[in-house]
C-alpha cells in the first residue's frame, strides 16, 4: 500500500500489486472462516474479531463494487490502510493499550468537556476585554471563533509568546496575566488532567491482562496434572492387567516396572496421608514437641541423679562416722 503511492511505481507494477491485493484479501478471508469455525459464539464477543469483520466485509464491497460505483464511493478506499490496524490482534501488548484507550473514551470526554467549559469562560473575557472594535485585537480576540482558536493555540503552547508580543503592543498589560493564568489551566492542569486519567486505566487494564493470564496459566496446569493423572492411571491399570496374566513374578516387580515407565519431568502427584501439606506440618510441629519432652526429661534425670548422688555421699558420711564411733568406744 505504500509503494501503490508512488504513481509511476503503481503504473509500472500494477499487475503485482493486484496480486497481492487478492492474495492478502485470500488471507485474511481463511483466517476469519477459521476462528469462526472454531468458536461462532466467541468471535462476535471480542472487539478485535468484530473490527476485523468490519473491515474484510468493507474490502469485498470495494473490490467487488461496480466500477461506476467506485467514484462516488470513493471513501471505501479508505478501508484498505486500516488493514494495517489488524496487528494489534496479533500482539498482546498492543491489546492491552488499545483496550485501555477504549477504556478512557468516557473519562477524557469528560476531561474535554471541563476544558471546553473553560475555554468558554476565557473566550468570553478575551473577546470583552481585547476584541473591541476600536482599538482591540480583532485577528485573535474579534469573534468567538478567533478567541477559541486562540485559545486553542495557547493549550498547545504553540506560538503563545508571539501572541503575547502582538497584544502588549495594543497595550494590554493585563493580558500577561490573562494568558499566562490560561496557559497555567489549560495546558499545565487539564493536560496533566488527561495524561492521569489514560495512566489510571491503562494500569488497571493491566492488571486484569495479568490476572487472565495467570488465570489461564493454572487452566493449563490443571491440564497438564489431569493429563499426567491419567496417563499413570492407564500405566496402573495396564500393569494390574498385565500382573493378572502372571506375566510377573511379584508385585514389586511389576511396580519397578512401572517406574520404568515413568519420565524424568513426569509429577507424581501423591493422594495419601502421608503426603499432605497440613499432615506434614502437624508431624513437623510432634517432632518439635517430642524433641522437647526428651529434654526435659533430660534435664530432670540429670536432677534426680544429682539429688541422689548427693543422698549416697550423705548416707557414706553417716556410715563413716558411726563406725568411726564403734572403733574409739568398743
């Protein structure tokens, strides 16, 4: 579409062009007859899909409509570069700012109707204050059209210190104040105003992007368990079958069997006792308990051998002195 520009180009290579008109047209043709098929009830509740209908069944009327017909709609050629805009279905980012922008339609609507209301209001006062027919600024300030124009100007900060030069020459001194409160407004206040506003919803859009995705990422996880479920539930079933047969001698031989059958990044997901969270936490915190009962009880025969180590000498003392008693009196 961009070499159809240049004219002796598009002369010179008309035949290819046409080619690849149809031949793009062909494409985007099969996949919508593909996601259709797939889903007719989804397709029609995604925005993008919607668009993409819209602007393929605009490319058929265009390319099939009757050349005297082609003149006065001549508007329809204007369907073909917005082709270009179907990469945003392709890409998830993308997706994602342009759902955002959507999003902010109502919010910078409001935004545009403040700043509206405000340029009223300063349109009012430019064209009671600087567009007097006598001596004032008719080219800028004349009529409501040229104030907000002007004003217009001034939002974007383009050329404002010209407008300010040609007024201070028709001697308006409280223009500076005027324009330099509006520019503060308009441009400072209600930009920023704007920009807040696309940042809020293109963070919250965000956001559910990244939940979907985490969303559809457990789906495939779950899938994949249930897949790994009942491929080792067949292995078992096959295996109990074969082990029926007598095909082997034992069952530990048939479950090293069934190892064998198992891949190294297969998940064995365990439904037993043994193998719960919570079971393991509580077993954990009996260990604790028990490490600490034998301490205890640790600390209290070291006590108790202590205690009666003491009683022994006390009670060899006791001998000792009464022997040594009997020995001196007989």
């Amino acid at each position: 579409m961009a070499l159809e520009t240049d004219y002796q180009m598009n002369i010179k290579f008309y035949s290819f062009f046409n080619v690849a008109e149809q031949f793009f047209l062909a494409v985007y043709t099969v996949e919508f007859l593909a996601k259709f098929y797939v889903d007719p009830v989804k397709y029609w509740k995604i925005g993008f899909n919607v668009f993409d209908f819209i602007v393929l069944s605009l490319s058929f009327i265009q390319r099939f409509l009757h050349q005297k017909y082609k003149r006065s709609m001549y508007w329809l050629h204007v369907v073909q570069p917005l082709r270009i805009l179907k990469t945003i279905s392709f890409i998830d980012g993308l997706q994602v700012l342009s759902t955002a922008l959507v999003s902010t339609l109502k919010s910078v609507f409001y935004v545009l109707f403040l700043l509206f209301l405000l340029m009223m209001v300063f349109a009012l006062i430019g064209y009671y204050f600087y567009g007097r027919q006598d001596e004032g600024d008719q080219k800028n300030w004349g009529n409501l059209r040229s104030a907000f124009f002007t004003l217009f100007s001034l939002v974007t900060l383009d050329g404002w210190t010209d407008l300010q030069a040609e007024t201070d020459k028709l001697g308006f001194i409280s223009s500076r104040i005027f324009i330099i409160g509006f520019i503060l407004l308009g441009c400072f206040l209600f930009f920023n105003l704007f920009i807040g506003v696309v940042i809020i919803n293109i963070r919250e859009t965000t956001k559910e992007f990244n939940k979907g995705v985490q969303a559809e990422r457990e789906t495939i996880l779950i899938q994949k368990k249930q897949a790994i479920l009942q491929r080792q539930e067949s292995h078992i079933t096959n295996l109990m079958e074969k082990q029926k047969t007598s095909q082997f001698e034992s069952f530990s031989e048939m479950v090293e069997k069934f190892k064998q059958t198992l891949r190294h990044d297969d998940y064995v997901l365990m439904d037993d006792l043994s193998s719960s969270l919570s079971f393991i936490d509580i077993y954990l915190a009996s260990l604790d308990e028990q490490d600490n009962t034998l301490y205890k009880l640790q600390q209290l025969y070291f006590e108790t051998a202590y205690v009666l180590g003491n009683l022994l000498e006390v009670d060899r003392y006791q001998e000792r002195a009464e022997k040594k008693d009997v020995d001196e009196n007989p």
